[in-house]
C-alpha cells in the first residue's frame, strides 16, 4: 500500500501531513498527486468524500513553493474555483493545514458579504485564491484581481456548476485566464455538458477515475424506514432519542422543509440548525461551526449545501426526504464514513417516494435493508394526486371583475386604453 512518503513530498509538506495524521493517500490523491507534480493537466471523477481537495491541494503547494525563486513576485499564481461559499472557506483551510510550513499566501472570496475585508487581504498579495464564480468576475470587472500570472487553474465540483447555472460565468471567466496553464478539471459526474467543458478546458489530460459515481462507500451501512409523511417527525425523534447518540446531518429536498424540520425539531427540545442558499453567509458558517463544534445535534441541510459540508469522523447521514435524483443519494450518504471511517445512512420513504428508492436501487446496485425496529410504520399505501395550482383568489373578495365587452365596439369603456393588471409580479 502506496504511503504518502513515496510521493515524493518535499520535507514542509511531509511533515504537516505528519502532524495531521495523514499516512496513506486515498486512491485519488494516489493517482492524482503525480501527474500534477510532474505538470500534466488532470480529469479528476470521483464521488463526494474521495479526497479531491488534498488531491489537487497538496500537489499545487509544492509546485508554488519550488516556482519561487523563478516567479518571487507576490500575485496569484493558482486560482481554484469552487460553486459554493462553504466549499471556498474548507478548501482554504486545507491549504492552510498543508501548507503551513511554507510561506506562500492565500485567500478566499465569495458573494454573499462585503468585499471590502476580501479586497484588502487580496492587496496584501496572494499566491492563491480559491473562489466563486460570481465574486471572481465582479472583482475582475473592478480591477481589483488580475488572473495574467495563473500558472495552475482548478475546476472543482463541475457538475455543481452545472446545476446551478455557473457554466455562463465559467465560459466567461475561461477567456480571461492565459492560454498557457496547468489545468485540473474535478466533478463527481461526468454528463455530457461537463464532458464538453472539460475538452475545452484541459490538454491532453491524464484520466484519474477513482470510483464509479453510482455506487456507494463499502464502509456505509446504509437502511431505509418505511413511514408516512406525517410521522417522519415523530421518527427522527425516537432514533435521536434511543440509538442516535452522536451529531446526525439530515437532508430535506427544500429549503422551506429544512427550516419547517428545524422548527419543529426545536419544539421537542433538540437542538437544529439549517443551511441551505437562503441563509446569510454568516448564518450558514455559524450553523456549520457549531455542528463541528456539537453545539447542535442535528444539521439539516439541502442538496446545494451538500457539497460545501465538510465534517471529519461523521458518522450519521439522515435523508428526512429522498432525493428524485440516484446519483444525489450518493453524494448525501457520502458525508458520512469519510476516509476508510464507518458510517450509518438513513433513509425515511414514504408513500410518494417508493419510486426514488426504487431508482436509487437500481443505481447503486444494491437492495436497502429496510429496518427492522420501526415504531412508525407505513399505513397510508394511497399515492397523493398530483398537484394542481389552483388561481389565487382576487383581493378585493368576491367582488366581480370590470371587463368591458369590446368585442362588438359598442362599450362606453371600448375606446379607452385599459392598463394590463398585474399578477404576482407578472403582467398577464
């Protein structure tokens, strides 16, 4: 088995890996580690959870720190891209663990809070810069950053991107960035758009593919709970309250049902916090520190959160509410039983979800043990009807609407110009 010391490190960083307990890579950074150092651009697919950070991390420190006598001049030299503004700050933080026995400078920046704190580190020169899209390319167009020194570019989570409609500014920001580059491309999937993006991006590439995106960690224990949708409260409950005895992560689908299980979490004196798009900055990292901290039990998160949640040893993933998507279990389940570590993954289905757990089933190869204790068992077997917008009643009551009949001309009304009205910010 490969040990971190045969990848040839240089002695600043084999030593910080030393402190922090890192022996062996996983199979990315394996594989991954000795392209980057030898130059070469990397196509990088692994699941949530693999590694990918000190995959690239690590790699790029050293390289930065061997350039130094060449290229002294303080500027950003590795820019690293990531979708979301908790992913930028636990990035950060690894480049700080791993290289903090060298003297190269970083920074994050992200929307979302005051750039001003942002700017003046920037000003005080960095080496690298981990960032947003959407905050990258204001500061560019203000010309507070210049990208003509990038030497290594990073992608990270492109399929993320990709959901959440960053791809624009990823075309937009490739322009800008110089021809001549070492570039790292890195999703958890690999859809054709991201296919297409990374062809446009990397030069002849080493391939790295650790695991296929569809199966999940051996080292999760994975079961599902058959209960209705009215009991799942109750069910969270009882397992917090007689086997869960650690912090848990929990997922809704929505941000307006993650903020309803905080509440009504709160009710029964357990101790929850949500994080999600619709939260402030401060609010999203409070909530994620005092998780980490075990100032709260239990954190509800949304999908697009998911990716930015990085947590050592954590052992409970709770799915509140299955995802539609199979590949999204995946990346959930795949918080818990980091880094060869054990995990428990479980899943509340109710009758409306049986067809997501069939799908998700079929994608990871695998039945789901349904769980054998189950205090709330499903009752109701009916699927709900689809749902069918009904029109927003009219403010002024029952009140019948003015329409002139201008059909034939002979409205007083006919000739005069009415305005549109307006429905819920829309003219219709």
């Amino acid at each position: 088995m490969t040990q971190f010391k045969e990848l040839n490190l240089i002695d600043p960083i084999q030593n910080a890996l030393d402190a922090l307990g890192y022996q062996t890579p996983t199979p990315i950074q394996e594989q991954a580690i000795p392209p980057i150092l030898q130059g070469r651009d990397v196509l990088g697919c692994a699941q949530t959870g693999t590694g990918k950070t000190a995959a690239f991390a690590i790699p790029i420190l050293q390289l930065l720190e061997e350039r130094k006598k060449q290229n002294p001049k303080k500027s950003i030299k590795a820019l690293i891209v990531t979708p979301t503004r908790e992913l930028t700050i636990q990035i950060e933080e690894s480049f700080q663990d791993y290289g903090k026995n060298l003297n190269l400078k970083h920074a994050v920046i992200f929307g979302g809070v005051k750039q001003t704190p942002q700017v003046g580190k920037l000003r005080n020169g960095v080496d690298i810069l981990v960032a947003t899209p959407g905050r990258l390319l204001d500061l560019i167009d203000q010309k507070i950053i210049s990208l003509r020194d990038i030497e290594l570019f990073v992608l990270d989570e492109a399929d993320r991107m990709l959901d959440m409609g960053f791809i624009h500014d990823i075309k937009k920001l490739l322009k800008i960035l110089p021809q001549k580059k070492q570039s790292l491309f890195f999703s958890a999937t690999m859809p054709k758009p991201i296919m297409e993006l990374a062809n446009s991006i990397l030069h002849n590439p080493i391939k790295v593919e650790v695991t296929p995106v569809s199966t999940t960690a051996e080292t999760i224990q994975q079961e599902v709970y058959f209960v209705d949708k009215e009991n799942k409260v109750s069910l969270l409950h009882h397992l917090l309250k007689t086997e869960i005895n650690e912090s848990v992560l929990t997922f809704t689908r929505t941000k307006h049902g993650a903020d309803k299980l905080v509440k009504a979490l709160a009710k029964l004196k357990i101790t929850a916090a949500a994080i999600h798009g619709n939260k402030s900055q401060n609010a999203r990292q409070n909530a994620l520190n005092n998780f980490k901290d075990k100032k709260i039990k239990v954190l509800v998160a949304t999908d697009i959160a998911a990716r930015g949640i990085d947590i050592d040893l954590l052992k409970y993933v709770v799915n509140y509410e299955i995802p539609n998507i199979p590949e999204t279990y995946v990346h959930r389940i795949g918080r818990g039983g980091r880094a060869g570590a054990e995990g428990i993954a479980i899943s509340f289905c109710d009758i409306d979800e049986r067809d997501y757990i069939k799908d998700i089933q079929k994608t990871i190869g695998m039945q789901i043990p349904e769980a054998k204790d189950n205090p709330f068992p499903m009752k109701n077997f009916t699927k709900s009807p689809p749902k069918v917008k009904q029109p927003r009643p009219s403010k002024r009551g029952n009140a019948p609407s003015k329409v002139s009949d201008t059909s034939s001309g002979n409205s007083a009304n006919s000739k005069k110009k009415s305005k549109p009205k307006k429905y819920f910010g829309f003219k219709k």
